[in-house]
C-alpha cells in the first residue's frame, strides 16, 4: 500500500488524507481503507488535487456505481457523470444547477435506495461564504441520552418529497401527476447501520420527512426538530471552507450536510460533482 496517512479535521468528523494522487489508479487495499475511513469519519478531503473529469470519474466508480443526475442539463458535456454545480453565466445561460439545498438532508433520501455518497470537485469558489456544513450522525446518535437512542431505534421515519415540495417551493412549478408517482413516500429506519463498520447513526434530515410512522406529522416535527438542534451543533459539525482543488468526499450513509450562502451575484463558484449509488438502509438492533 502506498504511504497515506490520516489527520481530524475535527474531533468528532472528518479527516484529511496524505500522500495519495487522485490522478492515479486506486489500489483495492487502499480503496478500502477510504471506504472504512468514511465510515468511521463520514467525510475525507483531499488537497490539491489537479485532475480532469474523465479522472475524477474513474476515482468516482472505484468507490462504487454512479448515478446519472436527472438534470441532464446540467451535465457536463461528454462525462453524463458529472453533475455541474455552480452561480456561472456563460453565453446567457447557467453553466450548473445554482445554490445547492441550504437545509440539512442526505442525497437523495427520499428514495428505496438513497445515493450512498458524492464526491465533489473544487474548481472555483468564492474568498467567502459558499462552505459546506457536514453532521457526523453517528456521533451525534451516540451522544443522545439512552432513552431517546432507544425510542429513534424502533422507529421508521416516513420521507415524502411531494408533501415537502408543495409545502416549500411556491416558487417552483407543481409537479406533474406523473412525477409525483416516481416519489411515493419512503419509510426509512430513522436509525441506520452502516454496512461497513455496523455503526448506528440517525438518518434524518431537515426536508423531507414528515412523520414517523404512528407519530402524528405535528408531534413528529417537534420530535424532529428537537433531535436535529442537537446534532446540527458545533460538536457533530464540520464546516468546510472550499479552495480550488479540493476534493471532498462525504458518505450519505452516516451524515447529513448543506451549502452555506455566498454572494451569488458578485463571485464565482464552480463544482464538479459525481454521485455513487447507495443501497436501502436497514437497522441491526443486534449490533
Ligand atoms: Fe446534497
């Protein structure tokens, strides 16, 4: 195994990895070293990276299949794979989807099969603002005093895109019936284990879920809300102030994240971003 070596971005998430070339073929060892790093710190960050899109790809799939972003407008042009994230206007027209949700959500949880992680690419970024804030929700599952660990762990949260769309984006246009169909509501264990280090973290998130299963959708939003106080606080918490040719890497399996505002008009931002298929979460009482 070539030399890498590990260091905290934060006590309780996140950690920055030595000595490895994302240019270069990944080995499988060190493959899954990542993959474990992952799970036990949920995000790991790579400085300096300087590769093209077709590398990125490649360092994409090594840690598993991607998914296709269903804004094919905002693909990269030749590389499906590669969603472009950015404020850029060129020719009159968006070169990526804008903002990036400013609330805390995982990828894509409101599917049977949620995305298991992203890997983004840093090509522009603002001197301010423009951060991304990732929550260990492992760590915070593990800081909740016993009686309420016990309580989440016998509950499915029931994740509903459509009742959070029509309830928060009056700015958008209404989906279709058709649409509606391909996101019925999910029900999710609101505790997972990770396949990879049989850890138990809280998977919940800001939008999308409305109700635990049983719970009334107000009584559930105030249980909400009160869980995610504390885990958004600083402890669970790392805010990553982006510099061009970072790439960072979070598991959607153990944490949840958000964009931080920038000033949109005014300054540049450009991300490139692959996704990697997930599988459905599941909760192992027993581990
Ligand atoms: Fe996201």
């Amino acid at each position: 195994m070539a030399d890498i070596e590990f260091s905290e971005l934060k006590a309780n998430i996140g950690s920055e990895v030595h000595g490895l070339n994302l240019s270069e073929p990944l080995s499988e060892a060190i493959r899954d070293r990542l993959m474990r790093e992952l799970a036990d710190r949920c995000v790991v960050l790579f400085k300096a990276q300087d590769i093209t899109p077709a590398q990125h790809i490649d360092f994409s799939r090594a840690l598993g299949p991607l998914e296709e972003h269903v804004l094919s407008n905002f693909c990269l042009p030749g590389h499906p794979e590669i969603f472009v994230v950015s404020n850029i206007v060129e020719n009159g027209r968006h070169v990526g989807a804008f903002g990036g949700s400013k609330q805390y959500h995982s990828d894509l949880a409101y599917n049977e099969a949620p995305s298991m992680g992203s890997v983004f690419h840093c090509l522009e970024c603002p001197e301010e603002g423009g951060e991304t804030a990732i929550v260990s929700m492992s760590a915070a599952f593990a800081a909740l005093p016993e009686e309420r660990r016990d309580w989440l762990s016998k509950q499915r949260a029931v994740f509903d895109y459509v009742w959070y769309y029509e309830g928060a984006h009056h700015d958008r246009p209404a989906l279709s019936e058709a649409q509606k169909s391909r996101v019925p509501p999910v029900a999710h264990p609101a505790v997972r284990t990770h396949p990879v280090n049989g850890c138990p973290s809280l998977f919940l998130s800001e939008v999308w879920v409305r109700r635990f299963e049983g719970v009334s959708d107000d009584e559930s939003q105030k249980i909400l809300a009160e869980i995610l106080e504390f885990a958004t606080g600083p402890d669970f918490t790392y805010v990553h102030k982006w510099a061009p040719g970072d790439v960072l890497v979070w598991d959607n399996r153990n944490s949840i994240h958000k964009a931080c505002p920038f000033d949109e008009e005014g300054t540049r931002r450009r991300m490139h971003r692959t996704t990697i298929k997930g599988t459905a979460p599941y909760f192992n009482a027993a581990a």
